[in-house]
C-alpha cells in the first residue's frame, strides 16, 4: 500500500447544499477521497471494508484518506441554529466534527462506514454527519458518495439507508457497486472470508474512482433559486 492515510477523530449553517462548486482540482492537484469510520474500532470490520476500497482507489490514482471517528463522545446536533451565522463551522467544538468538516473541504468524493446497531448506524456516525452536513452542506454539495456497512448478520440495508439520505438531499451523486454496499463479521477475518463483500468494496472503490474523475472534471450544475418554504406558508 502505497500511502493509506489513517487520521484519528477522537483526538481532537445550514450552508445549503448545492452552490459551491466541485473543486475541479486541489491545490496540488490530486483527487481524494475521504473515507470515514464510524465505528468505535479503529481497525475492525467497518475499517477492514474501507480498506479494501481504499486500496482499489489508490491503485487508480487517488488518494484515500480514512478518519477514524474515534471512541470519544460525538455530540448530536443541539439546533442551536449558530451554524445559520457563521456557516462552515459547528459551535460544538469539543470532538471530531469540525475535523470532519476541515477534511471535507479539500476532498472530491466520500465514503462513509458504519457497524449496524440494532439495524442503524452507530450514533456517533449519524451525529457526526448530521451536524457536518448542517453546519457545511457546501463542502459535500455535489460531490459522489458512498454508504458501506458492516454487520454480523442484518440491519444493513435500514443503515444504508439512513446514511444515503444525507447524499440525496446535498446533490451527491450515490456511488454503488455491483450489490449491496455491505461485508459481514464480528472480526476483519470474518470480513476478509465474506468474499462476496470483499469484491463489492472492491468494485466500489474503482467505481469511486471513476465518479471523483468525472464529476471533478464537470462544473457544477447552474443553481436555481432555492424557495425554503414550511408548507404553510
Ligand atoms: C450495540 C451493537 C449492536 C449491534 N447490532 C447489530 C445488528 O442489529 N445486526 C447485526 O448484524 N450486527 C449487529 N452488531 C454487530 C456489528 O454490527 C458487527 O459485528 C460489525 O461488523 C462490527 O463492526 P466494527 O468492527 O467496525 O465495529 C451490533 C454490535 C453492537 C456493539
């Protein structure tokens, strides 16, 4: 493996998604993909998923970066509404989001991981992407994403689910792969025997690859003027 950039969360608004362009090309001009882990294991089975696509990405060309969401507590959004005023930025400084948001910036394209809970994402990961995409919906707008989960058994499809709808209202184009985005274990050997899984992180990774391309090759489409409207009024 060349260069797997592994960055740890834990030690440390409503910007709308849609009008800031897909930055065409970083300051050093390579693409990157942030790959973040929502589990509490740095190296488990959600981890040993990214992997795998990390590693097809950098075979093509493109930099993989996992953040590692940490162990520490991820605050949910407390809607304090701080973010409407000084938008990029979450009022809640104490753990990994602004982090996140800091990271984001600079990447073309996402994947985010979870272990299934009880047929969800881990709170940390949909407190962590709540509050990123509330405080700094520019920073994703538009840019292809992936959902990936990790389960012993079931609850995959409710955790896809549930992290895919933050890409559909940020104008991410979904990344998929040939079937479900998901691999099954307890451990990253059971992971690693799921061969099934291994080949669709696989897959998702040369497919990542090739969306970052073309989108970060591609103005952003023309904004409409956006109504915000509370139905009844
Ligand atoms: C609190 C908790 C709830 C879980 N709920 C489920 C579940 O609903 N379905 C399932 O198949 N596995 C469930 N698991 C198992 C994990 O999802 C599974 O082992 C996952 O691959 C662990 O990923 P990780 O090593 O990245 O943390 C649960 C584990 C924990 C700790």
């Amino acid at each position: 493996m060349t260069k797997l950039g592994l960055a740890s969360g834990a030690l440390a608004a409503a910007a709308v998604a849609g009008e800031t362009p897909v930055p065409a090309a970083s300051q050093d001009n390579k693409l990157r993909v942030l790959l973040v882990n929502g589990s509490p294991h740095m190296e488990g089975c959600t981890y040993t998923a990214l992997r795998l696509a990390a590693q097809e990405l950098q075979a093509a060309g493109v930099e993989a970066d996992i953040f590692h969401l940490g162990t520490a507590p991820v605050q949910d959004c407390m809607a304090c509404g701080s973010c409407k005023k000084h938008p990029g930025r979450c009022i809640w400084n104490q753990d990994c989001v602004n982090e996140l948001i800091d990271k984001a910036r600079s990447a073309h394209g996402f994947i985010f991981g979870s272990p299934v809970y009880f047929g969800h994402p881990s709170g940390r990961l949909l407190s962590a992407m709540d509050r990123a995409f509330y405080a700094a919906g520019d920073v994703f707008a538009g840019k292809p994403a992936a959902a990936v989960a990790s389960s012993r058994r079931a609850g995959s499809l409710a955790t896809l689910d549930a992290i895919q709808k933050h890409f559909t209202i940020a104008q991410m184009p979904v990344v998929s792969s040939f079937y479900w985005n998901e691999v099954h274990g307890f451990t990253p050997t059971d992971v690693m025997a799921d061969e099934e899984g291994v080949s669709i992180m696989r897959q998702l990774g040369r497919n990542m690859a090739r969306a970052v391309r073309a989108y970060a090759a591609e103005p952003a489409a023309k904004p409409v003027e956006r109504k915000y409207t509370h139905f009844i009024r």
